[in-house]
C-alpha cells in the first residue's frame, strides 16, 4: 500500500465517523434544525466494512501472518474499546436518565444479558437485536468481530477445513450478518485482485470521477429508500423490519461497489501525485487513531452531555458545546481505550505463540 493512499483511507476513515456522529446527533432535542451531511450515517458504515476488509487483507499480507499475531492483533485492537465502552456507556446512560429521562429513548434494562451479548459479539444473532443500552452504533463491531473470525478461519485453518468452518460459522450467526458479509469481503478482493494495480492513469481517473458521481446521485435520488421500499414490499414489512440494519442490504451492495471503484482509482491516482495527502499526513494520522473510540462511544457521550447541559435546541451553541465536550470525552478515553491496545496485544501474542507450540507437538 502506497504511503499517500494509507493517509487517504485514514481520512476517509475519520470523516466517516464524524458523518456518523452527525447522523446520530441530529435530533430534535438537541438542534431544531437538522444538520448538514446528517443524512451519510448508514452509507459511513458501508463505507467503513470496505475498508475493514481492504486493511485485514493488507496487515495478514504483510504483518499478521500467523493466527497467533492475527488473533491478538483483533482481539487487542477490538476489546480494548469494547470493554471500555460498555462499562462508560452503562455509567453515562444510568446518570443522564436522572438527569434528563426524556431524551433516553434506548432500553435500559436486562443488564447481564445485554453486558454479555456485547462483550460475546452476539446482540445481531439471527432475528434477535440486543441494543446495548443507549448505544446502538455497537452494532456494527458485533458484524466485524465475525468477518474477523470467519477470515481468520479461511486463512489460518487447511484450505477446505477453514471454507466449511466459516460457513458453518456464518450460518450460526444468521442471516443478518451474511447479508452484509459480501460488502467486508469486497474490501479483501480490492487488496487481493493486484491488477488492479495496473490500471492506466485514464481509466483510474475515470474509476474516481465515476465512483464520486456515484455516490452523490446514490444519496440525492434516496437510492437505499428506493431498494428497502422494494424489498419491504416483497418479503413484508415484519420480516423487513426483523434484517434491521441489513435490510438495506440491496442498496449496501451498490454503494460497496462505487468505494470499491473509488479504493481502486484512488490508489493509483495518489501513488504518483499524492503530495498533498503527505502533507497533511500527521493531523490525519493523529485525529484518525480516535476513530475507533469516536465511533463507538459517540452516542452515550452527546446523549449525556446534553443532559447535563440541558440548553435550548434553537441555539446552535447548545448542540456545539455538546458536540466539543463529548470531543474532549473521547480523547480522554482512547487514552485508555485505542492507546493500550498495543500493551494488551503483548500480553496476548505470547500467549497465543504458547497454544500454537503445544498444538504442534501434540500433532507430531
């Protein structure tokens, strides 16, 4: 991967979350008005599965060829913010309800089952939806954690052992997360298929100025609404309603396609001409290795802060300070959240490296 594209995924990385923090914090409570690019935040997480793919392809390639390396790089990487972020959105939820009962229109109940579906991966299990309290965005880490799994087995186990295993595996799961599997593994084929690297300057222009095309016209013609309303009505509105956020499935399929096209072009277009994304390397870097923390702790954060704010939504300032206190909130966690996941991973890796010794002299 060339240095310029690496800076470009990162930022592509970072506005998807901030698109996903606008989505989520465009509500009435807190702003009368709706706010601009609040409308991305479905699209932000397709976006973020391609290039979860693209990058767990690139690191088993070059870094993580082993399963112990692999296991305790996403076990490190995935828990680290996970754990954290069920204890903090538990604590925040259970004061802002004191504080503010009105805005908390999220469940807060069964707590051992929804702690336990969280920290197993499990709230998406077939038709079952597990809303881990105020924070609904934990959803989409419960469908990676599995790609993860599934990928980690077609890698590391015999060939057909593995394909079997991560089947059966996926058929566990269920439904809902098989039906968004292709748009993860899209990302691998970006990474994978190297002609794609080959591509002539014109046709690698054409892929970005196509795939940006693409994109606007998919959100200015409500392209998702237009495909879920078709589907809904085909299968009926209860089992549409039972996919929730793979219903949109059929539009999901077509966006992966246009960040496919745009990963594709991108890349080549910035590997001879990136010098501006070089620039900008370190604020991008910096603001980047929050994203994990942004994401998943956006929403428990803004809704407590605009608990204890408690301001006026026709003010803009009152959407502002709660947008800059839950900003200062999340760089004070990925201190102890994305920045310790190097310290769990070398707690981790020499474990792994020990089972993996001792399977293969009780093999031999």
């Amino acid at each position: 991967m060339n240095r310029p594209f690496s800076v470009y995924l990162d930022l592509v990385r970072f506005v998807a979350a901030v698109l996903v923090y606008l989505w989520h914090s465009n509500q009435r409570f807190l702003t009368a008005d709706v706010l601009p690019a609040s409308n991305y935040g479905h699209s932000s997480v397709i976006v973020f599965f391609v290039l979860s793919g693209f990058v767990i392809a690139f690191v088993t390639d070059t870094k993580e060829k082993t399963w112990p390396s692999f296991t305790a790089s996403r076990f490190s990487r995935v828990y680290s913010v996970a754990v954290p972020t069920l204890i903090v959105t538990l604590v925040l939820d259970a004061v802002g309800r004191v504080l503010a009962p009105e805005i908390y229109d999220y469940p807060f109940d069964h707590f051992l089952i929804r702690l336990a579906s969280g920290l197993l991966m499990a709230n998406e299990v077939w038709f079952v939806s597990i809303t881990t309290f105020s924070n609904v965005p934990y959803w989409s880490i419960c469908y990676e954690w599995w790609y993860y799994v599934t990928f980690a087995m077609v890698m590391f186990l015999p060939a057909r052992i593995g394909v079997y295993a991560a089947i059966l595996t996926m058929v566990v799961i269920g439904p809902k997360l098989i039906l968004l599997a292709p748009v993860w593994w899209l990302g691998v084929l970006l990474y994978r298929w190297r002609r794609l690297n080959d591509l002539s300057p014109a046709v690698s222009w054409f892929l970005v100025v196509f795939s940006w095309v693409g994109i606007i016209a998919y959100h200015a013609y409500g392209v998702a609404d237009i495909f879920g309303d078709w589907f809904s009505g085909h299968i009926g509105a209860d089992w549409y309603r039972s996919l929730t956020f793979s219903k949109w499935f059929l539009a999901d399929y077509l966006l992966a396609v246009l960040v496919f096209a745009n990963f594709a072009g991108t890349r080549n277009v910035v590997a001879h001409g990136g010098a501006a994304l070089i620039a900008v390397q370190k604020p991008v870097r910096f603001f980047a290795n929050y994203t994990f923390t942004l994401y998943l702790l956006h929403q428990p954060l803004f809704l407590f802060w605009s608990a204890v704010v408690r301001g006026d939504p026709q003010k803009i300032w009152y959407w502002t300070i709660v947008t800059l206190l839950t900003v200062a909130a999340v760089g004070l966690l990925g201190i102890i959240t994305e920045h310790r996941r190097y310290w769990l991973r070398s707690r981790l890796l020499p474990v792994f490296d020990r089972w993996q010794s001792a399977g293969r002299a009780s093999i031999s």
